[in-house]
C-alpha cells in the first residue's frame, strides 16, 4: 500500500486530469453531436423580458481565486444573453464568504456594457463559507433595487457547497418568498447541496459552472419553460437528457486494529488492547440526474452546399457554404456561369505508368470538377474526354453527352491504363479523328473553334514538336496543364506559354479551373481578327545578330502573322530588316494573303553589317507608314523593332518622330539588350518586352500580339501620321478630315496640277492686281510686235518720185 503522501498526490492528479477532460464531474448522456448543438444554441440564445436577476458568488477559500474568476466568467456568458436595460432585465452581484456584501445593486447599472465591466472589477475576497448567512442577508435585505413583486426575482448562486452550515432551512424560507434559485456548481461541487439550495423541479435549476454555453443553455431553457422569458427560438425544443454529476469527497475508511496501550480508570496499572486504524480517502459519488437542454435544428443538415461545399451555420435559421474555386454562382455553391464562348473542348488526360495511379486520380477528380463548371445550362459547348499512354482510347467521344450528370457517372467510370507516354502520338491521332461527332452528320455540324487540352505530369517518349504544330496548322487551339518542372515541354506543345497551365504543389490543381476556363475562351481573341491595324516589323540583320539568330526572328514573325486576319480592310502588314542600310521586303498593301506574307518573310536575306536603329525607324516613317505605300488613314499604326540593343543610341529621336505622329513603337529586347536604350525607342515599359535569349522568342508571341491587340483598340487622331502627301494640311471635320494642298490635288494631294489655279488663301483684291498686271504685261507685249511690224514694212517701201 503507499505511502499517505504518494496516494494524496496519486488523487490530485487524477483529479487534475479529470477537471481538465471537462466531462468528469457531469457527462450528458448524449452522443458528440448533440453537446455541439446543446452549446451551439447556448450561444445563441437571448432573453428579453422584465426580469430582477442577482448573482450571489461564493468567494471563500474552499473555492480559491481561480475558480472564483471562473464564476465571474459564468456571469458574464449569461449577461450576453440578457437584454439588460431599465424596463426589460435588471442585474446585481453580492459575493459572500465570512460575511455578505453587495458588489452592485439591481438598480446600480442598467446597461449590458456597464454591468460587464463593473463584473471585471470584482475582487476575490476571501474568508469561510458562510452560504446560510448570506441566504438570510438577502432574505433580511430582499433584492435591493428590484422593481414591484409582478417582475419575476432570480438568484443564481455560484458555489462549491460546502457551506459551514445546513442552507435546508434558510434555502426554504428563500424559495418561499416565490425567488427562483438557481444553483450553479464551480470547482469540485457537493450536488447534494446544491439539489438543497435549487428551486424545483432541480434537475433544471442545478447546472455546472465548467461548461459555460451548456449552464447557459440549461439556464435559459429552464426560464423559456417557465414562461420568464422567451430565450428560445420556435424551431428549436427542449430535451431530456440523463446526465451523470460527481463529487469529489473524503470518507473515513477502517484498515483494521492494532496492539495499543490504555490507561485503567482511578489508580490502576496500564494494560494493552486492540485499536481500531482509519484511513481518509477521497472517492468520487455519482449522482444521476436529468439535464433538460435546447437543442435546434442545423440549417446545415440538409447538406445545401453542393459541390464539395463546406456549410457553416451563422444561428439557428442561416448559413454559408465555403465553396470549392469556380463555384459559388450562388449561396449553394451551384457552378458560376459556364464558359463564355462556344467550342469544341477535347481533354486528353495521360493514363501512363509514369503519372502513377495518384496522379491520374487527381486529374480525373480535376476534369470532373472542371467539367462541372462548364457543362451549365444553355451552354454551347460539345465535350469529349480521352485518356492515352500507349494509344489513344476515347473515354467520352466529341459531343455525345451534355447532361452533367452522365458526363460525371462516365468520368468516374473511367480506369487507369499505364503504359509508355506517347504524348506526340495521341496529338497526332486526336487531330485527325478526336474532333469528329457521330451525333451529327458530317459537314452539317456548326462550327466551332476546336480546343485540346493536355493534362499531363511525365514526359514524352517520342516527338511531340511535329505532332504539335501539326495540330496547330489545322487549327486546333492547344492548351496544357502539368506541374512546374515541365514548364520547357509543354510551352513546347502549346507554342506560346500564355497556354500553359502549371502549379507547384498538387493540392492547388483544382485552383487552377478559373485560369483554363479564362484560357480557352481566349481562342475568341487571338489576335486582332477584327481591329484595322497597319503593322511593321523591322528586324536586326546585322553581323550582331547572326544568320541563326535571324533565322530565328523570322519563325517569330511568320507565327506572329497567323494571328491576323490580313486584308486590305483588316490588317496590313510590312516588313523592314536593316544592316548596314535598311531595306523594305514588302509593304503594307504588297499583299491580302498570309501564306504569302510568310513565304516572303522566309526569302527575306540576311545583311550583315553594322544596324542603325534610328535610320530604320526613319525608313519606316518614310517609305513604308506612308499614304503612298499603302498606309491607310483613320487606321492605328504600329512600327515593332526587334532587336538585340546594339547600334540603338540613335534611335531615341526617330522614335519620338514616330510617336509625335501617331505611331506606336515597340521594342522588343532580345538578350543581354541594355533595358534603357530599348525604352527611349519605346517611350513607356508598357510597349516593351525583353527576351532572355532568341531560343525564347517563340514564348513570347503572344504577350507581342496582346500588346498590338491593346493599340488596334485604341483611339485615333485621324491627322495623325499626316495622311496629306507633298506637304498638305490635315484638317479634322466632323469626324472626319481633309486635305487642304498647295500646288496638287486629289484627296491626299497625291496629283500634280498643270495649270494651277490661284491659290484661295490670298485676299481678292491681290488676285485682281496680279490679273490685271498679266494683262498689261501681254498689251505690252502686244503693242511692241506691232510696232516692230509697221517699222519693216516702211523700210520696205519705195519712196515716191
């Protein structure tokens, strides 16, 4: 058996544990659920009605400072739920031990923020449990600032109850003067006591002061059930509940006897006997009960988030769902507005053996998700879903299912294949047969804009370059998803890393649904394909440059085109390169055909020498953006020089030439090019790219084209660049302009005049003295052949005899 000291202090801790699961002293006989929603509705309840309420704390020793703080924290929560005002609820505290003493009167402080404050204020005070003394005190002194006897009267009594007396008598005696008591247990409470000191019946006014929203809720039921106050919501209803209450107590237990020795009475000698041994063991009682408490109804058990939605109740009636990304069209998480363009969208997931089960898992679960989002009613857009790795197998064949539902059954049906990635193959394949509907016949279906996207986490095992650029030449927008590390592979794919979709961590996959929806739809908006734009490219051929760099800068320009629709009422484009001079391989009205634009481009010769930048964008302003090229007035304009920055210290006043007439300049640093010089061409970052390297041109086609897309929208000065050739004035009439010229004709002054007519800007009466001095000049002229003619024809004559 050991030692008295290491069983007392075996007990503390066990009691120490006890205390600390907050179920040992009172356990509701109820599952996890229903404490949540007991304690749920103990925060939101709310009384409101006339109502004098006393808290009476028991401040002595047995209770110690902490457990008193404890109380004080009780009587907070329940003045959270009261609506303390002059004409509705009255509160006051009176803390008791040796001797009973009011902290504040019922009449003291009449609002809710007053009362809690003056509750922080409180000090333990210390002393005896003197319970019956402070029964009396109130009994003697009533509730000291209550209002008439039609206003009911609450004592709520935090204590241990462990009185130094018997509270039978005085309790009684309260009770019967019509006060309701409340008996709330702190620390480690007697429940007998407090079954005494409790109104009945007393399973409903004795509550545990260690779990505050369930001696809330208890409370608050009890008063809603008496028809004190309505604390209750209607939804909501009372329960029973058997619940189990323990008190700690120290009982005397007999161990056994052993040898002592007595005294005899009077004078006799001592003598020997058996003694009996005790024993103080502290020991938990159990006292069963019923525990009657509120529970109501969660709006958030009829699961009305949808999707995969987290629902979070606010009270008894409201809710909100946490929605998955690209949900939450509205409050139940329904999916937000569909794509907002009409396509054929084609998924192929990669089903090899490289992207493991995990990770084709956690693209199925990404495509169903997706497919969610976008199948929404009135959407037009044909769906199918393909897996491959050493082949191509059609999960979901181009357009055959459009309810959401059996595209979700299908999406989850389909297993895991594994295998090699033969991602180059499927491209190929999908090309030629994964856009064709068998719902529709062929030739009759609408056209769409067709759009494959490539899910995949591994690398290719065969070429995917051909296969890529295959699918693009047809038409086919090619977009990719896969984490970071392949990044290099599938801009590779997609041709441009404005298509590509990646993400560091596998966990943000599903974050990623907005970013493809935004992204598929941009098919609608390649390129300019209905903004007038006259555009330039000049391009460094110089020795800095190289053949190999050139060559390069011409594929760059060549894909660029495609993103145009070229005619002479759309798009025009010219194309300048310059070494050593500078040289115009085509105007902008050379041709309405991209096919030969680009075949152009690819003719265009490399020339080696030293650039001159700034001569460049002089030959541009010159001989290509003019009327008399084929330039178009009304028509936004656009000179982009590609270049590695060398020879470009004379470019910044050329450029601003450009730019004062109109021209949008845009610079395009390749390399290790000086990001200063290429902004003085450009005049502004936001007509600037720099490119780590020419390998990287490609990847930044599109950024190029979103730029010249951003001036093809912009406003236009129509006298900007001065469609007026041989030095006419522009002048802007009425939304549109005219050509006022000297010396020519014609609507841009483009015709000489034989005979010009008087200028129309001088005053009359110069025109008439200039008409009349040409006339004197002719009878002048005139008069003096007359006169030479009369002169010869007397020398002529026969003079008379």
């Amino acid at each position: 058996m050991p030692d008295p000291p290491t069983m007392c202090c075996s007990i503390i801790q066990y009691v120490h544990n006890c205390v600390l699961s907050s179920s040992c002293l009172q356990k509701l006989d109820a599952d996890h659920e229903t404490v949540v929603r007991i304690s749920s509705a103990g925060q939101l309840m709310q009384c409101s009605a006339a109502i004098d309420l006393l808290f009476m704390l028991d401040g002595s020793y047995s209770i110690g400072k902490g457990s008193f703080e404890r109380s004080k924290h009780v009587a907070f929560k329940l003045c959270d739920a009261l609506d303390i005002n002059p004409d509705r609820v009255r509160v006051g505290v009176l803390q008791y031990s040796s001797i009973p003493k009011f902290e504040f009167y019922l009449n003291s402080y009449l609002t809710k923020e007053e009362v809690k404050e003056q509750l922080k204020r409180i000090a333990f005070r210390g002393g005896s449990t003197e319970t019956v003394q402070a029964l009396k005190y109130i009994l003697h002194k009533g509730f000291t600032g209550s209002r008439n006897s039609s206003v009911p009267r609450i004592l709520v009594i935090l204590t241990d109850g462990r009185s130094q007396g018997n509270v039978l008598q005085a309790a009684t005696q309260l009770k019967e003067t019509g006060v309701t008591v409340f008996a709330v247990g702190v620390r480690f409470p007697r429940w007998e006591e407090l079954y005494t000191l409790a109104s009945e019946p007393t399973e409903s006014h004795v509550l545990f002061a260690e779990h505050f929203d369930d001696a809330v809720n208890g409370l608050y039921s009890t008063l809603t059930s008496s028809d004190v106050c309505s604390a209750v919501p209607p939804a909501c209803k009372l329960e029973s509940h058997v619940c189990q209450r323990k008190s700690l107590e120290t009982v005397k237990e007999f161990k056994g006897n052993f040898m002592c020795w007595k005294g005899s009475n009077g004078y006799g000698v001592p003598f020997s006997t058996l003694c009996p041994y005790y024993s103080w063991k502290r020991i938990y009682k159990t006292h069963l009960a019923r525990c009657y408490r509120t529970t109501c109804p969660d709006p958030c058990d009829s699961q009305p988030c949808q999707y995969g939605g987290t629902c979070i109740s606010e009270d008894f009636e409201k809710y909100h769902c946490v929605c998955p990304t690209a949900f939450g069209g509205d409050f139940t998480c329904a999916p937000q507005q569909g794509l907002d363009c009409s396509v054929d969208l084609l998924l192929l997931i990669d089903g090899s053996s490289k992207m493991t089960l995990e990770g084709f898992l956690r693209y199925r679960a990404f495509v169903k998700r997706f497919l969610q989002v976008v199948l929404t009613e009135g959407s037009q857009v044909n769906v199918g879903v393909a897996q491959f790795s050493d082949g191509v197998q059609m999960e979901l064949p181009m357009g055959q299912h459009r309810d959401v539902v059996d595209v979700v059954k299908k999406i989850d049906s389909v297993r895991f294949k594994g295998g090699s990635t033969k991602t180059g193959k499927a491209l190929h394949y999908l090309t030629q047969f994964g856009f064709k509907t068998h719902s529709t016949p062929a030739g009759a279906q609408k056209e769409h804009p067709r759009v494959l996207v490539l899910l995949t986490d591994s690398k290719a095992e065969d070429s995917v370059a051909e296969s890529a650029k295959y699918a693009r030449e047809r038409e086919i927008f090619l977009l990719a998803i896969g984490s970071q590390s392949l990044q290099s592979e599938l801009d590779g794919i997609t041709g441009n890393p404005q298509r590509t979709v990646t993400y560091s961590n596998p966990q943000s996959l599903l974050n990623k649904i907005p970013e493809l929806r935004t992204k598929i739809c941009s098919i609608d908006n390649q390129g300019c394909l209905s903004q007038p734009l006259d555009l330039v490219f000049a391009l460094d051929a110089s020795a800095g440059v190289g053949k190999v760099n050139f060559d390069k800068v011409k594929d760059f320009v060549k894909s660029a085109i495609t993103q145009f629709e070229i005619n002479r009422d759309v798009t025009q484009v010219g194309l300048v390169i310059y070494g050593s001079r500078s040289r115009t391989i085509f105007s902008l009205d050379a041709s309405e055909s991209g096919t030969n634009l680009q075949n152009a481009t690819s003719l265009a010769p490399y020339l080696g020498g030293t650039a001159s930048t700034g001569n460049v964008l002089l030959h541009v302003y010159d001989d290509v953006l003019s009327v008399r090229q084929g330039a178009r007035p009304g028509v936004n304009k656009v000179a982009v020089v590609l270049t590695d920055g060398a020879s470009t210290d004379d470019a910044a006043v050329p450029a601003q030439t450009l730019r004062n007439n109109g021209i949008t300049v845009f610079a395009v640093g390749i390399g290790d090019a000086q990001k200063e010089s290429l902004l003085r061409i450009a005049g502004s970052s936001s007509y600037m790219i720099m490119v780590p390297s020419y390998e990287d041109l490609k990847y930044f086609e599109g950024s190029v084209v979103n730029k010249l897309c951003e001036v093809a929208k912009a406003p236009i000065n129509l006298c900007k660049p001065n469609p007026c050739m041989h030095d006419g004035e522009c002048i802007l009439h009425n939304a549109s302009y005219r050509c006022e010229c000297k010396g020519w004709e014609g609507a841009h002054c483009e015709h000489r005049i034989s005979n010009p007519e008087p200028r129309g800007d001088f005053p009359r009466r110069h025109r008439n003295r200039r008409r009349r001095q040409r006339k004197l000049r002719h009878l002048n002229r005139r008069g003096k052949r007359r006169f030479r003619k009369r002169r010869g024809h007397r020398k002529n004559q026969v003079p008379l005899l």
